[in-house]
C-alpha cells in the first residue's frame, strides 16, 4: 500500500524495523519506533478533536521531533504547517492566523520564543511538546507516548492536503504553498529514483522543515527505508562542525543550498576531513557561483554533483548533473526536465517562443501544488490552463523564471519576471522590503535592490530617504525591519541619504544605485 | 568574563534585557543565535579577549554555552 506520505514509514518498519530512520545529535528513531511515535500523537490529536483537513504548526528548530511532528499529523489526516521559529512574533501570528491553526507542535527548546507568541495573542486552543502548563493546555511529549499507538481510523484519500508551506508573496503577504498526499508522494518517487537513493545510503539534511528542500529528507528517505541525519541549528551555524557530522556519520547523500556548501569550503577545515562515503551533492534554491563550484569539485573528485531546480510549487522540476569542472564565469545550466513532467516556454502574450529563445518557464507535473491556501485568486493567476478537446484543461505552473534552451538542449536559468530574488536559498521580493520600508512613518522614499558581494554571494541593499526634519537611525531602521520582515528578508546593507539617484524621467534608479553602493 | 559576554548577548544580539539567559542555556541548537548572530559573537569574543579564534575552533563544543566559551577562551589565553 503506497498512497499517503506515512505509508512510507509503515512500510519502511515492515521491512526492516530496527533500522534507524531519523537521527539527530545523540538521538535515533527506527522506523518501528517512528510507526508508534507517529501513531501515539496521531491518536492524541484526533482525541482532541483534530478532524480531516485541520492544520496543525509545526514550531520546531532542526530536531529529532520533527519527523514525529509531521508524520503524526498527517497520519491524523491533518495537514502540517511548518513555522520558522525565527519569525518575528508578528509574522508567527500572521502564520497562525491565516492558517486557522488551533494546535501547535514543538519541544521544550522553542519555550522561551513560544511564550511570547502566546502573550502576544493567538488562537491557539493546545500545545504539544511543552513540559509546563501555560495559560494554554499543553501535552509533553512524555505524555504523547502514553497514548495508544494503534493505526487511527481515518479517511484519507491521495488527493487529500498533507503540508502547507509560506513563502514570501510580492505584496507582502506570504501565501500558503498546499501539497497533496499526491504530490509530496511524486516528489519523493521521482526524486529517490533520480538519484539511486537505496536502503544503504545516509542522509545529511540540513534544510530546516519550513523550507521545501526539506522534503528530501522527510519524504524520499523513508520510501527507501534508508536513513536521514538531521543536523542542528548549532551544526549549521559552525561550518567545521558540520564537515565533522559528514564524516563521523558517513553521509553518502547531501543536499542543501549552495551557501551551507560555500562556508565548508572557506571554515570547514575540508583538508582534515575524509568524505569518500559522500557519493552524492545536491543543491538548490539558488544558483551556485562557478568559482565556487570549481573548487569544490576539486576538492571532492570522487563526488557527483547536481544543479536541482523548481519552485516550492512544484517541488522539483529539472535536474543537471555536472559533468566536468565548469569554467569561470559559466552560469550552471538547469539542465531537464525530470519524469513525469511536462514544460513550456511562453512569451509574455502566452505563446510559444521560437527554438533559443527566452520566455517564462511554466511546469506541468504530478509535484505540482493543489492551490494557494485561501487564495483562488492568486492560485488562479499562477495557473496557466491549455485546453484540450477532452474539455478537462491540463494545468501548468507559471514559475515567473525566465529560461531558454540552449545549443546543447539544455534549460539556462537568466533570472525573474519580477523582482524576487534568492538570498541564502531564501525567496525574497525586493518590493515586499520596499514596502516595509515605506510603512515606517518617517521613511519618504526607499529603494531596495539585490547585488553580488565578494563571494559573489546576493545581497540586499536599501536605500531611504526619511521625511522633512525627521531624525533617524540606520540602527533603528534596521531594528524595524527584524519586526516586520522575515530574517532573511532583511537589508544587508542599509543606508539613509538625502537624495537618491534618479532617471532622467525622475523615477529612482535602483540600477544606478546598485553601482553606487 | 561569563557576565561581559552573557551582557553581550542580552544587549547586542538578544536585544532584550527582560528575559536573561543563563551561563548553562544552549543558544546554538535552540536557534536562539543565528548565524549572523553567532558571526558576530565570535567578533565580539576576539576582539573583547584578545584572541585569535581559527576556523577548526569554531566548533559546537566551544560555543554551544556561555560555560564552553569561557572554558574555550581561558584554554586559548593560556596557551
């Protein structure tokens, strides 16, 4: 039976029990141990009155309670919804709000930032993970595995909502990206069959659970009955700690965002390490820069290495194995399109362009997202419908990426419709930072723009001019954009200048300013 | 030295005098630092202790709590 993520799981621990499914700094979970944790909370849910299609937020840093976390809510027939918990307060109350989230899943690591979530106010009716009551009922999770770990009766079909996962909207309101049993299970098919992932291979995952690369390691793994590691916040924010669990743990398979990579190489002590286990390097979430990329390669001959690329709406969609040490300056093409899969390259009139040429890639794929959460007209303007004489459409993903073909039969990758950009692997639209800056009461015009530092690595830079006799620190700006944006949307670099620099017709000219600063 | 980095954190990183950690608190796996954070940390360590930190030192061991940074930073004066 394979039709619901946590079938994964269940079949996993009816092939080999004993085998070590998640594992975080000194704490493993097999997968029979994974079946009764999940079915424990999955069975406490739904005793408080957690019905089909119910949202639960997930509130976890990179832990060993997360995969429990997820798998028991969506063996619950709920859907998860991971929540950064580095968020500010305000945007975890947007999260919970606009999710219709009653109940919350975290550990007792998370206490001090959730206590204050909750005196800020929230809908909140239970938290799980919590050793302490609050003014909130909450169940530790001691309590959690006194709970029968009988399968729950519950009707879940494939079509049925199994995560929500935010990103940045370019109005300023991140939307809920909705994934199906369906197509969380096709990513994980045609992922672990793209790359030979066996019951033999280790896992690193780095990405944290609100960030789509996540998915690897949480889904694909556990179809394979093969094992992930999660490394810790505190392994990602010390690279040569990191290079360490690659090889104590033996990982065979790692897949991250190209900076993560960056840092090992420049704080990673790579030359004391031993990483012949290492078969596999994935990246995504933004491109890799070249030079980069070439010393790694070096360092790791013995190493494959691929260019994964797709929106958080479809998962994934394309995929390049590097075939040889790219040149200076090249720009890593996106490769394929995988299995399964079906693109187009439209002009800005919705026609096809002519062979080579540039157009907006759009995605037609069994990874793709259901909708937006609550948003059919946002999930309306994503779609691009194409008839057919059956009268049912097929629908298409519109990624706002601009791509051709190239010479080669390759897709190259040459930027965005619109003005988001990728910092860290994180979405970003630079109009949403814009618009934060201009909401503060005594900002008159700011000019947000991305730029390549030395690492050639985006930043993002703002510019602002206040209003007449207003008084202001950089600090103090900067100070408000934590509160009002996500962390990795914050400006980089800001400054506060009397004039910006204008185009002849008067209009700010974020080109100009990109040089200049 | 445990109060002038503990002050650090509260005041510069933390920014929230209310709410104080304690020399034992893990502020890496908690995400309670993040990576800005903890870069600018390890700024603050050498240039307020006078040490040279080097990328192999710059590991979970010595940085996981106030306590392992104290014990880290005396070792490496010492040395």
């Amino acid at each position: 039976m394979l039709y619901l993520l946590p079938h994964t799981i269940l079949n996993a621990a009816e092939r080999s029990p004993e085998k070590v499914a998640f594992c975080c700094l000194k704490e493993a979970r097999t997968y029979a141990e994974m079946t009764k944790q999940m079915n424990q909370l999955s069975n406490l849910l739904i005793e408080l009155g957690v019905k089909k299609g119910d949202r639960i937020g997930i509130f976890l840093n990179r832990s060993i309670e997360t995969a429990a976390a997820i798998y028991g809510t969506m063996n619950a027939g709920a859907a998860y919804v991971p929540i950064d918990p580095n968020l500010s307060i305000e945007r975890v109350q947007f999260l919970i709000r606009d999710c219709g989230i009653k109940y919350l899943v975290t550990n007792q690591a998370q206490s001090r930032k959730l206590q204050k979530v909750v005196a800020a106010g929230t809908n909140l009716t239970h938290i799980i993970g919590l050793d302490k009551d609050w003014e909130i009922p909450t169940i530790s999770w001691e309590e959690v595995s006194q709970f029968p770990s009988n399968s729950p009766k519950v009707n879940i079909l494939a079509d049925d909502l199994a995560y929500i996962m935010y990103t940045s909207g370019s109005t300023g309101i991140p939307k809920g990206i909705m994934h199906t049993h369906y197509s969380g299970l096709s990513y994980a098919k045609l992922s672990s069959g793209l790359y030979g992932l066996n019951s033999g291979d280790i896992f690193g995952n780095h990405a944290p659970l609100f960030f789509d690369i996540s998915t690897f390691g949480y889904f694909s793994v556990p179809l394979k009955a093969a094992t992930t590691i999660i490394a810790t916040d505190a392994h990602v924010k010390m690279p040569a700690s990191l290079s360490k669990l690659i090889e104590e743990e033996q990982i065979s398979i790692w897949y991250s965002v190209p900076l993560a990579l960056i840092q090992m190489l420049q704080r990673g002590v790579l030359e004391e390490r031993n990483w012949e286990q290492l078969r596999w390097i994935l990246y995504g979430g933004e491109p890799f820069p070249a030079k980069h990329l070439r010393a790694l390669m070096k360092r790791l001959p013995q190493t494959r290495i691929s260019n994964v690329y797709g929106p958080a709406e479809v998962n994934q969609c394309t995929y390049y194995h590097l075939p040889d040490l790219p040149q200076e300056e090249e720009s890593i093409p996106l490769g394929q399109v995988w299995n399964n899969t079906e693109m187009l390259i439209l002009d800005e009139k919705d026609r096809a362009v002519k062979q080579g040429e540039m157009g907006e890639l759009l995605i037609r794929s069994a990874t793709r997202m259901k909708a937006y959460w609550n948003n059919s007209t946002l999930t309306e303007r994503s779609f691009y419908r194409r008839k057919t004489e059956q009268g049912v459409d097929d629908i298409f993903y519109r990624t706002g990426d601009l791509v051709n073909i190239d010479e080669q039969g390759r897709l190259q990758f040459f930027g965005r419709k619109d003005r988001q950009i990728k910092s860290r692997g994180y979405r970003v639209e630079l109009d949403d930072v814009e618009n934060a800056l201009l909401e503060h009461q005594m900002v008159n015009e700011a000019a947000v723009f991305s730029k390549k530092d030395e690492d050639e690595v985006n930043i993002i830079c703002a510019v602002v001019t206040l209003k007449e006799n207003q008084d202001l620190e950089e600090k103090q700006l900067l100070d408000y954009c934590k509160n009002k944006l996500n962390w990795y949307a914050v400006p980089q670099q800001l400054s506060i200048v009397v004039d910006l620099a204008r185009t002849p017709t008067g209009k700010i000219d974020r080109k100009q300013l990109a040089i200049e600063n | 030295m445990k109060d002038k980095i503990i002050q650090y954190i509260q005041a510069e990183i933390l920014q929230d005098g209310d709410d104080p950690i304690t020399s034992d608190e893990d502020l890496l796996t908690s995400g309670l630092l993040d990576s800005m954070a903890a870069m600018r940390l390890i700024g603050f360590l050498e240039e307020t202790f006078e040490v040279k930190i080097p990328p192999e030192d710059m590991v979970i061991e010595h940085f996981m709590t106030v306590d392992a940074m104290e014990s880290y930073l005396a070792q490496k004066q010492t040395s």
